[in-house]
C-alpha cells in the first residue's frame, strides 16, 4: 500500500458508507405532512443572528434579525442557522424548533471551523506542510470537540480546493497544489471532524468544499470565471473530493465559480450527473453563501425566482442566506417549473443529516454550558496547537546552521510588524478565535530564552506604511544584537478569501526594512509570515536562514520559538512551490512537460521555456524543506523492470540520518509516464512517508505502485491506463532523488 492511502484518483465510484439509501419510515412520516412552506424552510440556512459570531464572516446580505429568526424558526421556515457561537442562543434557537413548531423538527447548527473554533491551529496550507495526516485528524477532532461543545453540529471544512496559483486568496484555506496530497489530507481531516460515530456529542458533519474546481479561478482572482477541460478537472480538482466522501462526508458546497460558462450552483451535470450518478453522493449539497442567487449576476438565471429554479433542479439541496428557496418554492412547484418529487427527495436528505446526528431523538445534543466550559481553551487544545505550529514551519534555509539558536549567550533584535503582534497570528478564517489566547512572537520567545532581557523588539514599519522613525530605531536595535530575527510578510487580512493578490511579494516598505537592516551586516533570520507562497527577493531571499512560520494559530510564538531554539527540529516541507518571481504564477511543479523545455545549459536556452529574465523553476520547490539534521537516500531498488498488467511494483529505498540529531524526513515517491497519448506532468508525487531516525540510523522506505495508480484521463474523457516506461523518483522534493525506472507491460 502506498504511505497513508485512500481511494486514489478519480475512477472509483465510491458511495459514501454511512449515507442512507432510503429514508427512514420516521422521515417519511414527516415528509408526508410537510407543507410546502415548511419544505423550503427545511432546505434553507440562515446567518445565526441569535447568536451572532464575533467579527464579520459575510457580507451583511438578507440578514434577518434574532427576533425574526425565531418566529421563522417557530413558523417551520428554518432548517439550519450558521456561524453561531455559545450555547445560551443555541438552547433558545432549538426550543422555538423543537418546542415551538408544529412539526418539531430540529435545527442544524452549521459554523465555519476551518482551523480551530476558540483554540486556533495553524491554517491549513500550514498544517499540511506536516505531511502528517494523523496531525491533520488530530487537529480537527480537536477543532469538532471544542466548537461542538459550544452548541454546534456541522462545520464547513475541509476546504479541498487543489490550488495552483499563489495570487488567489483562498490558498490558505486548503492543501496547495498537490492532487494525493489533497486527498490523503481530505480524507483524513474528514475522518477528524466527524470521528467514529456521528452521533457522538462531539462529532460535527464535515464538508468538503467547494464543489468544484474553486481553486482554479483564472488569475487567481478570487470568484473568477474558470476555464478548464474535463481532463483537469477530474484529475486534480475532483479527486479530493471522492476521498474526503469516501472517507463519510455526508455534504458538500456548490462553489461561487462557474466551469466553462456553466455557474456550479446551477450545474446539473456537476451536482447531479456526476456527484450523485457517477459517484453515488447520497448527502446534501449546500450552496456557497448567496451563490445560488448570485446566477442573475453570472448571467445565468433571468431573476431570482428563475436562479432558486435552476439551483434546485441541478442538486442543490440547501439555499444558503439568499433566502431563495423560501420565497420561491411554493410557486415554483405549484405551477409545475419544479417537480414536487425533486423538493421531496432534498429534504429527505435534509432530513436524513439530522437524524443521521441523532438530532431527532436527542435535539439538545451538544448544548450544555458546562460542558462548554470544560471543553473550551484547554491546556489539551493549546499543547495540540503548539505541536501542530512546530510541525507546520518549514525550514527554508539554514547558511552555516545559524539555526537553532542557543537558548542564553546571544542578544537578539525582534524586528518588523509582526514582533509584537497578536492580530496576525491566526490566519484568515479563524472568526471564532479567543484573542485573548494569542501568543506573538515577542512572548514566545521571552518565555524559551535563558535572559529575556536580551531580547530587543523594534516594529520597524507597518504592514503596508512606514512608521515615524521605525527604520532608524530598527538599524540601531540590529547594531546592538548579535543576530536579527525579521519578521515580515503578509498580514491576515491579505489572505483568504476575495485577498487575491496581483504580486505575492513581501510589501515594499517590509522589503525596504529588510534592506536597511541587512546593511548593518548582521545575521538575519528571516520569520516568514504568508498565507500561500512567497516570491522572495534580494536580502530576504539571501538572509542566513529562513523559516517559513505561516499563520500558525493560538500559540504562534510558542511554536515558533521551540523551532528557532531547537527544542523542536523543523520537518514540514512546502505544500506549494514557492516561485523565483510573482509573474510565473500560476505555477505548480506538476505542470505539463512541453515540447520544448529549458535545457540545463544557461548558454543553450534560446527558443525554450524559460521566463526572458529566468528559467521557469521554483526557488523552493514543492515538497522542499530542511532541518537540523541531514539526510540520504542510496539503494534504490524496484522489484522488476517490467511490471506485468496486475502485478505490483515494490519499490525500496534507503534512508540514512547523516547529521548530528534525530530528525524526521519525508520521504516522496513520484513518477512520470514517459509516453502516453496525452502529454504528462513532469513529475506526480504518489506516496509519501515521514521518517523518524535517531543520527547515523538508517532505514528502508517502501512503496508500491499498481497499474491505477498510472491512470490519467485520456480519449474521450476516460480514465485510462497505457503500458509503457515510466520514471520513478524517491526523492526529498519534486526536484530531485534517486530516479528509476520501469515498463508496465501489456495486458
Ligand atoms: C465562503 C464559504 C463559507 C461560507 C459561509 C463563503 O463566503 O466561500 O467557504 O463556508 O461563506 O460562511
């Protein structure tokens, strides 16, 4: 079995094992005495106002106040609320549903917990720069047990949007640019959210997001139309997706983009021919906010009435906020435009999620006060935080092994915007957060150093502005220190979603800041703080070292000091390449090869691939990161040259710890197919594995290859295998390794 597998690519119809396949007789009974009304509010979400979030999640778009909510509730015209927080509102919200309506059907409590609720984890790009699926679970079971504590039953993640251009956003949200990787992640972030019984106090119903191919907006513009041919959206952008449902996800959300002209919320062919047909999906389908009355916008519904139409009749099972479904289904199915059938079997599935969660017959589940209190900000849930921060940065380079830093014996200047700074430790998505347990990087590293008084703290600059007199006090705090840690980058509000960027390079002025302290001559290490892949230039580039510390969550300064100061050795590797400079974007290594790639030779490079000013490479490249210790790879070996139709390839490798401490490694196994009747990616990665070696130990790594997991999408649109040589790599990046390679023979 390949490290950590799932289902692998698209070509497996794989039905969701817990979703029911018929209705219960208890459902059915409802069902039959649903009024139309009552049906619509079923298939309708609304922004929990009764008990609002801290901080603005939406635009303020239908809102209805709590008041209303609760009279609507009572009327049978709600189904679910969202991102709400507490239990008190909670308790009022399922009364007026369970006690207050005719049919007493319970609420849904949906939320978006994306990495963490009070307690926040690293983002997930970060977390998934572990290469570490058991974090990945850990982190979310954490995340449901404390958010369902606080009244909720469902959340809005995993967002397994693959995500191959840096200027978009919404990198931040989702596992970079890698199809396996996405879908080992999905899968086991999925398994986390939900844990092992749904209807346990603490599991909440995860949702793979956002259905489909989100991540693929044309230049990274956040909503952007997306062009894409069939063969790309099945092999990258759909795949995660039937991991994440494999793996029991029992929802989805239609995304805000459109794929070739058709908007996914009005995309029957998406929603149904292939999620349901092809796939089996027996879950719901929520729309992305207001998406489904965004259609008129797109240019593809003539009004709203028309958009609640086409989004109902391609799948989507649940308005979200536009409030569509409620004003137009009655007369939608009264006069015949929808089939009363196509509400029905919606709000079975509706129905079948919160009976699924155990709602019906324990409708007060999760909503307990001091159950609230005991599973809040626990010491359990920062430790977890720290861990998964220390697990996420990736050591980007070390001259001289400045890092780690000894504990006493050093001063040191903390120098930039994000020094003392508690608002940008979490990272996009995290509304929910108890800033009050925001630890920035000052704190951290005051708190591991044997003096703290030898630690200086200059802001230097702004984010985006300078600061009277910030650069001067900088130069003079970098001349009294031995060596100066930067910290510049991105702040929270530049990543996420609608924060495309048209130039993914640190701001000018951090830049300029980065100049004037690099002139004292001191030694920098740069602390990187970005929410998707950085172009790094000039002095920041050529600092000592570089540790790309991302939005790490709560114990942000904790996490990074047990990396500078050694107590942790970095082991997480880039998710996404980092490029040479903004303009290659987008810019994956798993791109297709051409006809004419750029030779080695810099001399021969006239009429090939390459950039007018540079090759077209990454200066880190995907799958790329350093640590404290070294390590080799030698002895590769396959078990044949020639691998028969239904065999298996064994392929081996051995690990050495070369360096002076223990450290893990993750080890990547990539092929390509040499010839095939469609051109292929220069690399794909296929497995990967984290090794732990104490120094000098060494071990064999092992993988296996079968004919699936050399399919691609060929004629016709298929997926397909074809015999042939490929290439095999075990390699410490998807730029290098020890290359082989094999024949798949024919049938
Ligand atoms: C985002 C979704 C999110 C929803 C609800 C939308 O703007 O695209 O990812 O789940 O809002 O907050």
């Amino acid at each position: 079995m390949l490290a950590g597998a799932v289902a692998l690519a698209g070509f497996s119809v794989t039905a969701p094992a817990r979703a029911a396949s018929r209705a219960s007789d208890r459902i059915e009974a409802l069902l039959a005495r649903m009024t139309i009304e009552e049906k619509a509010g079923q298939l309708s979400c609304f922004a929990d106002m009764i008990r609002p979030p801290i901080g603005d999640i939406n635009p303020q778009v239908n809102i209805r106040n709590a008041q209303t909510l609760l009279a609507e509730t009572r009327a049978g015209r709600i189904g679910t609320l969202m991102n709400g927080l507490g239990t008190q509102g909670a308790l009022d919200a399922q009364k007026a549903a369970v006690e207050g309506s005719r049919l007493k059907i319970p609420l849904l409590f949906a939320a978006d917990v994306i990495h963490g609720f009070r307690t926040v984890f690293p983002i997930p790009l970060a977390e998934s720069g572990s290469f570490d699926p058991h974090l990945c679970e850990r982190t979310a079971r954490a995340a449901a047990s404390e958010a369902s504590a606080s009244g909720l039953h469902w959340t809005f993640a995993p967002m397994v949007d693959v995500a191959r251009d840096q200027r978009w956003g919404r990198v931040a949200e989702g596992a970079g640019e890698d199809v396996y990787l996405g879908q080992v992640l999905a899968e086991a972030r999925v398994r986390g959210f939900q844990g092992k019984d749904l209807k346990a106090e603490d599991s909440m119903l995860a949702t793979p997001k956002h259905f489909a191919a989100y991540g693929a907006v044309t230049a990274g513009l956040d909503y952007n139309a997306v062009e894409l041919s069939e063969a790309t959206l099945r092999e990258v952008h759909l795949p995660p997706f039937q991991a994440a449902f494999a793996a029991g996800a029992l929802t989805t959300m239609s995304a805000f983009n459109d794929i070739n002209g058709v908007p996914s919320t009005g995309n029957k062919r998406l929603m149904t021919d292939i999620l349901r047909g092809e796939w089996g999906f027996k879950g719901v389908v929520i729309s992305d906010y207001t998406a489904d009355q965004e259609l008129v916008a797109h240019g593809f519904a003539a009004d709203d009435r028309d958009a609640a139409r086409l989004a109902i009749l391609a799948g989507v099972d649940i308005s979200m906020q536009s409030g569509l479904y409620l004003r137009f289904l009655p007369e939608l199915t009264a006069s015949g435009e929808v089939p009363m059938a196509v509400v029905d079997a919606s709000v079975r599935r509706v129905l079948a999620l919160k009976e699924a969660l155990g709602l019906f017959d324990n409708p007060y589940r999760s909503i307990n006060a001091k159950v609230e209190a005991m599973r809040t900000a626990t010491p359990a849930l920062k430790q977890l935080s720290r861990e998964a921060g220390g697990r996420s940065i990736v050591l980007l380079r070390n001259e001289g092994g400045i890092l780690p830093l000894p504990r006493a014996g050093q001063r040191l200047a903390l120098i930039g915007p994000f020094a003392e700074d508690r608002d940008n430790v979490v990272g996009p998505w995290a509304f929910f957060g108890d800033k009050s347990l925001n630890v920035d990087l000052a704190t951290g590293l005051r708190a591991a150093m044997t003096d703290p008084a030898s630690l200086i703290v200059e802001r230097g600059c702004e984010v985006e502005t300078t600061l009277a007199g910030g650069f001067e006090r900088a130069v003079a705090a970098a001349q009294a220190a031995d060596v100066v840690l930067l910290a510049i980058g991105e702040s929270q509000d530049m990543t996420g979603e609608a924060k495309s960027r048209t130039d993914i390079r640190i701001p000018p002025v951090q830049q300029r800041l980065a100049e004037a302290i690099a002139a004292t001559g001191k030694p920098v290490v740069v602390l990187l703080r970005h929410g998707r892949a950085i172009a790094l230039e000039g002095v920041v580039r050529d600092a000592r070292a570089i540790l790309a510390t991302w939005f790490l969550g709560s114990e942000m300064g904790n996490a990074v000091a047990d990396v500078l100061f050694g107590a942790v050795n970095p082991s997480a590797r880039l998710p996404v390449s980092f490029p040479l400079e903004s303009g290659q974007e987008p810019f994956f290594y798993n791109g297709r090869t051409t006809g004419r790639p750029a030779p080695v030779d810099p001399n021969a490079q006239e009429y090939k691939a390459r950039w007018r000013s540079i090759r077209n490479e990454a200066l880190y490249p995907f799958g790329f990161g350093l640590g404290y210790t070294t390590f080799a790879l030698s002895d590769l070996k396959l078990s044949t040259p020639q691998l028969a139709w239904g065999d298996t390839l064994h392929i081996a490798a051995r690990l050495t710890n070369t360096g002076a401490v223990q450290g893990e490694h993750v080890v990547q196994l990539y092929i390509r197919d040499r010839v095939a009747s469609r051109t292929r990616p220069a690399r794909e990665l296929k497995g990967f594995q984290r090794v732990s070696l104490a120094p000098g130990a060494s071990r064999e790594v092992k993988f296996e290859l079968k004919r699936e997991h050399l399919m691609f999408v060929g004629e016709g649109d298929r997926w397909v295998v074809e015999s042939g040589l490929f290439d095999v790599w075990v390699a410490n990046s998807s730029v290098d390794g020890l290359a082989g390679s094999f024949e798949l023979l024919k049938a």
